[in-house]
C-alpha cells in the first residue's frame, strides 16, 4: 500500500512538472520573421528587421540605407558580442519576459575625444500583436555613469516606440 501512495505521488508530480512545461511553451511568442517600420515616411534611422529566433537565442540584422548590421542576442543567460549602428562594439542578451522580448546591449563610447568613456545601455521591449502581424519596440536608453538626472534627460531624447508591419515569416 505505501508503495501504491508512492507511485501515485511520484505521478503527480511528474503530471504538475509535464502541465507546467507544455503550458509555458505554447506561451512563449516566436519573433522570427521580417518586419518594415509603420512610418508614412520612412527614415535611415529605421531599420528593417530580420529576426530569426532560436532556443539559444535572438538574431537581429537591421538594415539601414542598405548597409546590414546583425547582432546575435543569447537567450537564458551569459552575454554575446554587440555592434552598434555607430560601429561601436559592446555587449548583449535577451530574455523573454511573459509574451514580451526583452534585448539589452551595453556599449562604453567617448563622446568627446578627450572626454571621460561612459556606457550607454539600450533595452528594448519588443511586443506582437495578437495576430503576430504588428510588432511594437520601446526602447529604453540610460547612461549609467553619469548624473541620473542628465542620463534621464538624454536618454528621453533617444528613448520611443516604433511599430513594425511583418512582411514576412521565415
């Protein structure tokens, strides 16, 4: 009998473990297609986006006038090696948090030649709409090693949202 309460448990629990997985997987959005602004007129500062998404990670290849940047973001922890539009090189990952990506990169430039480095970091929460047609990315931008007030100012300035149409799936 106690043998019997056992295995009982023992399904149980693997029963609970198995619901968990599978209902967290049918959650997880899938991000990888291409996505052209939503803009009436296009500018050099948006980009197209390719994204192919993986369980080990993001990749993102932006395209502006042309020219193609592509950044690998990983998923689930360490960071991986990021390029800005500028060319400057820094760090990067992802996450995903509920329905939302979340990409972070950090980059150490000198604003004036002579001038102290200082970081910038850039986090973009990326969202599709529930016919997975429209994607929506606010991004975030701070200046850790500066004054909060000034990092909040500037990075106001750099800081929106901007909304994606898929044009196609890959």
């Amino acid at each position: 009998m106690r043998r019997n309460a056992t295995s009982i448990a023992g399904s149980c629990v693997l029963s609970i473990l198995l619901f968990s997985v599978c209902s967290f997987s049918g959650e997880v959005p899938n991000f990888t297609g291409k996505y052209a602004p939503q803009a009436k007129k296009q500018s050099a500062t948006d980009p197209v986006l390719e994204v192919v998404q993986s369980l080990n990670g993001v990749e993102v290849t932006r395209t502006y006038d042309g020219k193609r940047l592509t950044n690998r973001y990983p998923l689930g922890g360490g960071d991986g090696d990021y390029m800005s539009s500028d060319g400057i090189p820094g760090k990067c990952k992802a996450q995903i948090k509920g329905k939302q990506l979340i990409l972070e990169s950090v980059v150490t430039m000198r604003p004036q030649a002579q001038g102290p480095a200082m970081r910038k970091h850039e986090r973009e929460r990326w969202a599709l709409s529930a016919d997975s047609k429209t994607l929506t990315v606010q991004t975030d931008v701070d200046f850790p090693d500066v004054r909060a007030d000034v990092s909040a100012l500037v990075g106001a300035s750099v800081s929106g949202k901007q909304k994606y149409s898929r044009v196609a799936s890959q």
